[in-house]
C-alpha cells in the first residue's frame, strides 16, 4: 500500500500519542491563555481531541472555539516534552484544525475569509497583489546571491521594516534581489487549519524560488522564517537556503560591514523572542548578538526568555480570531519589559511588533517597540 502523503495523515495515526496524555496538567501553568478552563489549555485540548478520534465526542461549534483559542505558541509543548507525555501539542492542534476544516467544515469565519483573501490576493491583508513592493525605495539588481522574502505583514503593514532591511542590506554591499514572484508563505493557512489550500501556493513559492537562481532566501518575519524553513519540508523544502534577517546582520556587524556610529547611553532594553523563531526553530542567539554591539545600550532578559518567553498572543490565528485577547496578552508582555525597568521592547518579527505596538498604544505604555533592524538602521 503506497504511504500515505503528510497532509492525508489524520489524528486516527497519532492516537498512541495521545493517549500518553496523562492529564498532570503541567501544561496549564505556562499556558498564557490558561484561565481556569482546562480547554483553554492543552490538557483539555488534548482530551477533547481524544474524545474526537475515539469517536466518544462529535465535533461541533463548542471544538472550535476550543481549538481557536490557542496562539500555537509551543509553551505546553516544551513543558509536556520536559516534564511529561512528551505530546507534539503544536502539531496535533493544527492537525486537528486541518481536520476540522475539510472533514467537518468547522472553522472561525474570519479564517474563512482570510483563506478567500490569499487565494485571491496572495496575501491576507486586502492588499493588491501587484502593490507588494510598493514599498521600494530604490530598484534593487534582478538578480542576487540573496533574495528576500519580504512576507506579507511587512510588505502591507509593517513597510519600514521592509525598507530597513532592504537598504540596510543593500548598503553593507549584499547581493540581494527581491522574490519578485513572491506570494503569501501560507502561514496564516497552514496554522488556522486550511493547509489544502496552502500546498498549490507554497508549491508555486518553491518552483519560483528555485528559479531565481539566488543561494539564500532572506527574511525579516519569523512566521515566513518558520513556514519556510520547517513547513515547507513537507513539500521536499524551499529549495534554497533559509535565514532570518538578524542572522545576516549580525555576520555583518562581525565582518565590520556596519558599524552602529551612534550609541544608546543610559538606555535599558530588552528583547521578546517570537515564539516562531524561539521554540519553534530554536533560534535565540542571533539578535542577542546583534543587540550587543550596539553601543552603550543596557541590555536587561525579561524573566520570562528564551525557551521560556511568553506568547505576545498575535500567532496561530490568533489576533484575527480573539483581537482584544490578543492585544491584552501583548500588553502583558509589555508589562514584563516595564518590570525589569525596560525603555525599549526589541523584537525581530512584525506581526509581533504589530500587536505590541498596538497594545503599546491602547494601553498608553511607556514602553516604546522596536525591530531589530529598524533599530541599527537609525543608529548608522
Ligand atoms: S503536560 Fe502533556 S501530558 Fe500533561 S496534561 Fe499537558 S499535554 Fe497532557
Ligand atoms: S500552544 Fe500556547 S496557547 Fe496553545 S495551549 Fe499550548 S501553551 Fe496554551
């Protein structure tokens, strides 16, 4: 019997997994939606998705708010895998999502619409396709060694990253070229369940990729760096070397290619690492690195860091699905960087910095947030 492809694999495949759910319910103790509810967390998730494929329970409305109420943020998965079952709880909350959407046509109506907005668009922000580099500053070569891959957050909402980057990178002397083909990595598809519609897009992106003929696809956005470094493996990977932005920049800063000329004396900062790059891709170091050159800058870890850093709650859906949620979880973090005295919240993704930013803002904090390379930009 020929095996079955990775997106055809059901829950039905995975329930040794879970019944190593014991139910010792460590997960709910970092859990940053954990308010009591055990469905809230992941030993109640775990439970009901059980329940699902042991057919003891019907799918219905009530699972998919109990499904959506999660940013896919990786915490219980790492406590589970430390102290416990040693459950994939991120991959068994998106397959159980990908099998609510095809196999019950359960979902939140705002993924509905996200999904329509991609598939025709390309990208999830009501932007045009053709404005996805409308953001340029300068015309950069057709071709490169390095290309980037802008992603959508900062090719229609977050475009100063997106011109940051591209000077900054530009202007250090790195043979870069945009992905002039590019569409939506599929991300936001891929974590909110609709991972069929997903696969003919991060096809398309693989192929074009390929042609480009560059060595290394750079990105500033730690959901892309993620889709396209671990998801897209799935379709026999990107075709090219995969980095984040910060990596790059801080090869750059060690090769003496930037130099920040201006310091930040007397400045306390610190530093939130997207759930994305950190649990997901154990990817910690690289901004710290870059953080640490940057002249007189105090740089301070949150209690909270590392593996152990919290959710700003944009991911997974998230913020789409439970906005105000989303928004109060980033204000928490905020809360985090003001208690060890923090002026400024450094991070290296934009859908992060765009729900800090706003909780930042509704909440009237005092603490300012900035992307990494946002930040060396206005100190060269
Ligand atoms: S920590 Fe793991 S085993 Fe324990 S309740 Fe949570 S998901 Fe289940
Ligand atoms: S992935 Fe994050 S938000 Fe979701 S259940 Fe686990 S700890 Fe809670």
């Amino acid at each position: 019997m020929e095996e079955k492809r990775w997106y055809e694999k059901t829950l039905e495949d995975r329930l040794e997994e879970l019944e190593r759910c014991n139910q010792c319910k460590f997960c709910t103790t970092v859990c940053p939606l954990w308010d009591g509810w055990f469905v809230h967390a992941s030993s109640g998730k775990m439970r009901s998705i059980r329940s699902v494929v042991k057919g003891t329970a019907k799918p219905d409305e009530k699972l998919v708010d109990v499904m959506y109420y999660c940013t896919v943020c990786g915490r219980c998965e790492q406590m589970c895998k430390s102290h416990s079952g040693g459950l994939i709880t991120t991959e068994i909350i998106e397959e159980m999502r990908h099998q609510m959407v095809y196999k019950y046509g359960l979902y939140l109506p705002r993924h509905k619409e996200i999904c329509s907005d991609v598939l025709r668009d390309y990208n999830p922000y009501h932007g045009k396709h053709e404005d996805r580099f409308s953001w340029l500053t300068r015309t950069p070569p057709n071709k490169g060694e390095y290309v980037y891959f802008v992603g959508c957050t900062d090719a229609y909402r977050m475009k100063d990253v997106a011109v940051a980057t591209t000077e900054l990178l530009l202007d250090s002397g790195v043979n870069l070229t945009m992905f002039w083909k590019e569409l939506c990595c599929s991300s936001v598809l891929l974590r909110t369940g609709f991972v069929e519609d997903a696969i003919p897009i991060m096809e398309k992106n693989r192929k074009n990729l390929m042609e480009t003929g560059a060595k290394v696809a750079v990105t500033s956005c730690a959901g892309c760096y993620r889709t396209l470094k671990k998801d897209y493996e799935r379709i026999g990977g990107a075709g090219i070397e995969i980095q984040h932005s910060s990596e790059l920049l801080r090869d750059l800063i060690n090769n003496g290619k930037i130099k920040c000329k201006r310091g930040m004396n007397g400045v306390r900062a610190t530093y939130h690492d997207p759930c994305h790059l950190g649990r997901h891709c154990d990817f910690y170091d690289a901004p710290r690195e870059v953080i640490d050159r940057i002249p007189g800058l105090e740089f301070v870890e949150m209690s909270n860091n590392r593996e152990n850093s919290v959710c700003c709650g944009a991911g997974g859906g998230f913020r789409s699905g439970f906005t105000d949620k989303s928004v109060e979880m980033a204000y928490k973090r905020l809360l985090e960087a003001k208690d060890i005295g923090a002026k400024l919240l450094i991070t290296c993704c934009p859908f992060c910095e765009l729900n800090l930013k706003q909780a930042s803002e509704v909440k009237k904090s005092r603490v300012k947030v900035m992307d990494l390379t946002e930040l060396v930009t206005s100190l060269l």
